[in-house]
C-alpha cells in the first residue's frame, strides 16, 4: 500500500504537469485552399492574425502565410493537454485499469511514448494486474532487438537490384536504401533515420493495439526487410520488372517475398499540383528577387509557403505510405493473414488503412478518422448493393470500383467496416480471420465463374463468424453515423 503523502506527492507532480500543458492547451488546425482551385490542405500550427488580412500559421518545419480569406481556422485542445486531463483523473482514482484506458487512449492518438510510460506507471501501483503482467511481457519482447539474418538481405538486394545499396538497421527491420547525408531541419535525422523510427512506432503500436483488445501476436524472430528508394525512375523500374500493373502508388508490400518496397516522395494529384505550383512560383521568387520589383516580398512570402507546403505533403505522403505498408507486413509476419493462399482484398487493406496515420506530417495513431476516409464510406452509403455489408465482404469492390475509375471508394468501405468490427465486434473479427486461412488454395479466383463462387464463399464464411448479418448492418449503420472526426473529437472536449 502507498502512504498518504507519496499519494498527495503523486497527484501535486500531476498538477504540476498539468499546470504547464494549459499555457499551450489549445491547438489550431488551418484548411488552407488554394486560390483558384479546389485544393484543400490541413495544417496544425499555431496561428497569428496580421495586420492587412493576412495570417501566419507556425508549423514545426517553419512558418507559412496565408491571405486570411484562403483559410479556416478551428481551435481545438492539444493531444496533450487532453492527455494531461484524463491522466490525472486517472492518477487520482490509483486504479491500474484506469491508468491503462488512458494509456490506450494515447495509443490510439499518437502519444507512443506516453502510452508505455503510462505501463510502467501503472506496474508501481500493481504488479500483479493480469493484463499488465502480459502487457509487461510482451513489452520485453518489443524491446528486443532481432539478430540481423544473412539470408533475409541477399534475397532482399537480389530481388531490388541492390548490391550497392547501403543498409542501416533498427531493433526490427533491415533497410536497404540509397546513400543519403543530408538531415532534416526540424528533426536533424536522415531521411533514412526517420523512416526506420516511423516503422518502429507502426511496429509497437500494432501489438500494442492488439494486445490493448486481448490479443497478444507473437513478434517474429527475424528482421523485416524494407527498401526505400531516393528516385521515383528506380522504383518503377522495379514495379514494371515485377509486371505489377500498379498506377500512383508510393509504396507496396510483396506478401511471397516477405518485403515492402518505398520512395521517398508524394504521389497524389495534390502533391503534384502543388509541386508544379512550386516550381512556377519559385522562378518568379527568383526573379523578384533579382529585380528587386515593389511589392515582391508577397510573392517571395506566398513561394515560400508553398514550398513549405510541398515539403509538409511530402512527409504526410510517405508517413502515410509507409504507415499502411508496415501492416500489410506486419499481418504477414504475425500469422494474422496467411502470406500465401487466399488473398481478401478488403480484409488487408481495410487493416491496414485502420492503422494509417493520416496526412499531418507525423505518427497520428491507430484508428484514425479524417474527413477523407468517412467521406469516401459516405459516398457509397445511399447505394443499396455497393454500400452494403455483403458488397464488401464478397471482396467485389475493389474491382467493380476499379472499373468505374477510382478504387479510392472501396477503400473507404474496407476500412469503415474494419473500424466497427475492430472496435464492436473484435473478437468474431479475429474468429473471422482465423477462419479465412483454412482456405488457401480453392478461394483463389482464375475466372469468372470461380470469381462468383468465391465471393459466395466469403460472405458464407463471413455470416458464420458474425451471425445475423442483417442486424450487424444495422449496427454498423449507427455507428458509422455517431463516428466523428479526430478533430471533432477534440472539438467535443472544449465543450
């Protein structure tokens, strides 16, 4: 038992910490449209209303500007200071199950470290809690670094071409990347250096979260291999070798070869418009510059922005690549999903974009939910045959989607349906995956009419895990509508 006063002392260092989070307890989050276009960006930093209409948002990679009528400004709480609220609360009650549904609260919004620091807190208070003993465990195996494998890395530079290319290692992953010197402004790390600590966090978090629901997965025994690319040219090279048949994609995992493949950039259609907006803006900047022309310091102002701008998409884009990509791998290696035999289209990447940290240039957590995702299950909502429930799991979607143009869709419905399942339903969930590796071989479609067998079979399969598939409609259907956004969230706790 703890005395009164080590009690009292605990909870003055909790206010103490609490009293600090409230002189930068709020956040801004900036929607900044390009003039002229449809372009919409979301940017966190904290804003400063200037004279002239104009606005200046301080983002950690540097300051930007912006004319006050291109932009809407929501002021919502920090991550930390919620967190500071909910951990003292926690504090006060001396209750290991409470200091544990704050850790995974930090878990699930990006507060990595504050998650496991929160474990090992809560082990003073009681170590012989039966969940956190696990927790405790399973954090020794994270903590372990894997012996490097010879065998792993030979496979991996044949199969990318890479004799000469350099390898760095972290605790769980081996990559194999180009020579890269320079660091980062804001972080001082390689991008080679902040690709591996982005993995590493997609790894802790991804048993963390399954062990937060019960399960506790098994951390493989070898390193993972990743390459990264610095040309987008070396990249496709290797896609087109590999007959892929990919169009617009930054990263993809092959589940045979046990091996994700990067490069280092965006490839959206906003990141390209702003990449040719930047390059125009900065031949003007440059010659403003030169002639030292009246009224020059805006478009200099407005250059640099944009490529700020640029340089803020491009992390968002290959933390958001990499962070799904991870998964893919990660399912693989933890026997989730079978890396051979059948392949659901839906059920992978509807994990993996649950655990997709969003477009904000930095590790979002697990779970997320932007205005893109929601949006996207919400187009298909009103159709009675794409937005239903048997649509989806016939794994249809993807190819039906795919040939009215855009796959982005079906990527919508995979992941919203995982989000309920995931947090409703999760144990059938797991029955279901479970129940998907008994077949490997006669699921796989060669033609049409194995195609329609096949999709018979998984809503088959998917009805024995989850029964009435008629209610769990309707339960999806309410909870998809009380789903708010990451930020409305925040917004509710101001309330």
């Amino acid at each position: 038992m703890f005395s009164n006063h080590f009690l009292a002392r605990c909870n003055f260092i909790v206010w103490i910490f609490c009293f600090f989070l409230v002189s930068s307890a709020r956040a801004d989050y900036t929607i900044y449209t390009l003039p002229k276009t449809s372009l919409s960006l979301l940017v966190e930093g904290n804003v400063t209303y200037n004279p002239g209409g104009t606005i200046s948002v301080r983002h950690p990679r540097g300051s930007l500007y912006f004319n006050a009528a291109d932009v809407k400004v929501m002021k919502v709480p920090t991550r930390e200071s919620v967190y500071g609220r909910k951990l003292a609360e926690a504090t006060g009650k001396n209750s290991v199950d409470a200091l544990l549904e704050v850790s995974k609260w930090a878990l699930h919004n990006g507060m990595l470290k504050e998650s496991k620091s929160l474990l090992s807190q809560a082990w003073k208070v009681d170590p012989n809690h039966a969940q956190l003993r696990k927790l405790a465990g399973l954090m020794q195996y994270l903590n372990r670094s894997v012996p490097d494998n010879s065998e792993i890395e030979s496979k991996a530079r044949e199969l990318c071409g890479g004799k000469t290319m350099e390898k760095t290692r972290s605790k769980h992953f081996l990559l194999l990347h180009d020579k890269v010197t320079e660091k980062d402004e804001t972080t001082r790390k390689t991008r080679t250096e902040m690709r591996l600590e982005l993995l590493e966090t997609v790894y802790e978090s991804y048993f963390l979260t399954f062990a937060f629901e019960g399960l506790f997965l098994k951390p493989p025994s070898d390193p993972m291999p990743v390459v990264l690319f610095s040309n987008h040219a070396d990249f496709m090279q290797l896609e087109r070798r590999l007959e892929m048949q990919l169009r617009q994609v930054a990263g993809f995992y092959l589940p045979k070869e046990n091996i994700s493949i990067f490069y280092d950039s965006g490839t959206t259609p906003e990141f390209k418009q702003l990449e040719r907006l930047n390059q125009e803006l900065t031949v003007i900047k440059n010659e403003m510059k030169r002639t030292r022309v009246q009224g020059g310091g805006e478009i200099i102002r407005l250059a640099n922005t944009i490529e700020l701008l640029v340089d803020i998409q491009r992390e968002s884009e290959d933390i958001q690549t990499v962070s799904h990509e991870a998964v893919h791998q990660l399912a693989g290696n933890t026997d989730l999903f079978p890396r051979e035999g059948v392949f659901v289209r839906w059920v992978h990447e509807g994990l993996a974009s649950f655990f997709e940290s969003s477009k904000l240039a930095r590790w979002s957590g697990v779970g997320v939910v932007d205005e893109q995702r929601i949006g996207y299950y919400r187009l298909l909502e009103p159709d009675p045959i794409r937005g239903g429930i048997e649509f989806i799991v016939s794994d249809l979607g993807f190819a039906i989607e795919g040939m009215l143009g855009t796959q982005l869709p079906a990527y919508g419905q995979a992941w919203s349906l995982t989000h309920f399942l995931f947090n409703e339903r999760f144990d059938q969930l797991i029955k279901f995956y479970r129940e998907l590796q008994k077949y490997p071989e006669e699921m796989k479609a060669t033609d049409d009419e194995s195609f329609r067998a096949r999709a018979i079979k998984l809503v088959e399969i998917f009805d024995a895990s989850f029964g009435d598939r008629t209610q769990l409609e309707l339960e999806w259907r309410r909870y998809m509508r009380t789903l708010k956004t990451d930020t409305d969230e925040l917004l509710e706790e101001m309330k």
